[in-house]
C-alpha cells in the first residue's frame, strides 16, 4: 500500500488532509482515496457519518497501531481486533463532527440525522419510536445569579446525569441547543417514555446540582421539564411533526409549574404530580 505522504491530492483533498483535524481522519481518507479516486473528503466523512461500512475499502489492519490501547485480541483470525480498530476511528471522528463541545453530548445535527434514521425503521418494523425535549427550569435566573461559569457546570452535570440514565447502546441523548437536551427513545411507546421522563427528572432533582472542590452544592436545585411525544407508524409523522409535538408537550409542562413530564397526545399519560412513595418506587 503506498503510504499517505506520497498520494497526490486533488485541491480540496490536499485542503483537507492538511487541516488540524486528526491523523487518523487523514490516513483513513488518503486510504480510501486510492480505491476511489473521485470521492472528496466530505463524501467520504459522510458515508462515515452515515454508518456505511468502508472497512473493504480501507487496509485497518495498517492503522491498528493506531488504536492499539482499545483494540482486544478476540481470536485467532483477529476480526475482532479489526471490528475495534474500525470502532476507534469512527469514534474519533465522530468526537470531531457530531458532538457538543461543553458537554460532550451528541449535537442537533447527529440528533436530526439519528432521529431520521430510527424513524424510518419505526415505520419499517411496525414499532413506535418517542422523542423527549428536555429544558433546565430557570436556566437565565441561575446564570445572572451565579454567573455563565456556573451555568456551564449545570449543564455539563446534567449531561452526565442524563446520559447515565440511558442505554448508550440503542438510545441517543443530545444537548439541542442552549440548555434545551433532546432524547431518541427506540422501540419505546408513550406510556414508557413518559415512565423514562419521570425518572429522570426525579435523578435530575437528586443528583443534578455541580459541587465545588469541596464537594460543596455549587446552587441550591437543579430540575427540568420534558415533553414526550412517539412516531406511530400507523399515523406516521414527519421529524418537524415530531419535534413540535415534543415541544408542545414541554411548553404544556413547563405552563403546568415545571419540574415535571407531559406526553403529547394521550390525556390518560398526563403528569399529575408524582408522589414520595412512586419517587422512591422509580429507583428500586
């Protein structure tokens, strides 16, 4: 295989291998370049992106130093290794293109296209798919009270509580834009997404609030309302259609005294306050 340094570059490739990105992104796209010349560095992040499978394409093996601290051996034919390799690069990409900076969450443009994806296989495999908006009650009072410093802090420990809430395998947690979060729920109807946003701003209300060095409570509470709505494939909605049903749903809850869930589109899912002993029922 002819090494990376000598592959002449069409303009935007040499552009592009020569941005500060990572080595990894450059090696894999020089790669992959000598099979498919035509193809430009955003296709090629693209079809990355996407999940498209280009491990036929790319010599992994020749990049598994690269990845060595994660890479396992898992048997003699080392498909495994090369499965963990090819994980390690998409996931160093991933951390360039799709993440929040602050909190380390996925951002809204992987939302949006993740959120696509599961709702065509909704429809595809007759199951329901929900959505929850999440926004930090008060937010503007906590950041003129304590400062943007803070505010940060606030968010990055939701974050945390929020994804650690959640199966990292199958559901998607983003922080949407300020501090608005947004979670892709699969294979879940309304009742139990609703169930899910409960639970969460229940862990919010417990373990949400930032500690200083100290160990110290940085701001006397932290709590959240959310807005749950599900894409039924026997009446099929379009993302906006979802979202906004989500929304409509959060402002609902947020109208109704905050901290709190409500489900778009099913009266009987409405959040009537949750008692003590269904609090404590939620973490057994």
């Amino acid at each position: 295989m002819a090494q990376a340094a000598t592959i002449e570059l069409p303009r935007d490739r040499e552009q592009a291998a020569n941005k500060p990105e990572s080595n990894v992104l450059r090696e894999l796209f020089a790669t992959y370049a000598e099979r498919h010349p035509q193809a430009t560095f955003q296709q090629f992040k693209r079809k990355l992106l996407k999940g498209i499978v280009v491990c036929d394409d790319l010599e992994i093996e020749a990049h598994q130093k690269l990845a060595a601290d994660k890479a396992e051996p898992h048997g003699a034919d080392g498909a495994g290794d090369q499965t963990a390799v090819l994980q390690h690069l998409l996931d160093s990409l991933m951390s360039l293109t799709v993440r929040d900076g602050l909190t380390g969450l996925f951002n809204r443009r992987y939302f949006n296209h993740r959120l696509e994806q599961e709702i065509q296989r909704a429809a595809r495999l007759g199951t329901p798919c929900s959505v929850m908006l999440i926004d930090v009650d008060d937010f503007k009072r906590i950041n003129d009270s304590f400062g943007h410093g803070v505010g940060d802090q606030v968010l990055e420990r939701l974050a945390a509580v929020l994804s650690g809430s959640l199966r990292a395998t199958d559901e998607v947690t983003a922080r949407f834009g300020g501090e608005e979060f947004a979670l892709i729920l699969p294979n879940t109807d309304l009742r139990a997404a609703f169930k899910v946003g409960k639970r969460l701003c229940c862990r919010v209300r417990r373990d949400g609030v930032p500690s200083d060095s100290a160990g110290e409570p940085i701001v006397s509470k932290i709590s959240i309302s959310g807005g749950v709505a599900t894409f039924d494939p026997q009446e099929p909605q379009t993302i906006n259609e979802l979202l906004k049903a989500a929304d409509t749903a959060l402002y609902r809850a947020k109208a109704a005294g905050k901290d709190r869930v409500e489900a778009f589109g099913d009266v009987e899912c409405a959040d009537r306050g949750v008692s003590t002993d269904e609090r404590e029922a939620l973490f057994r």
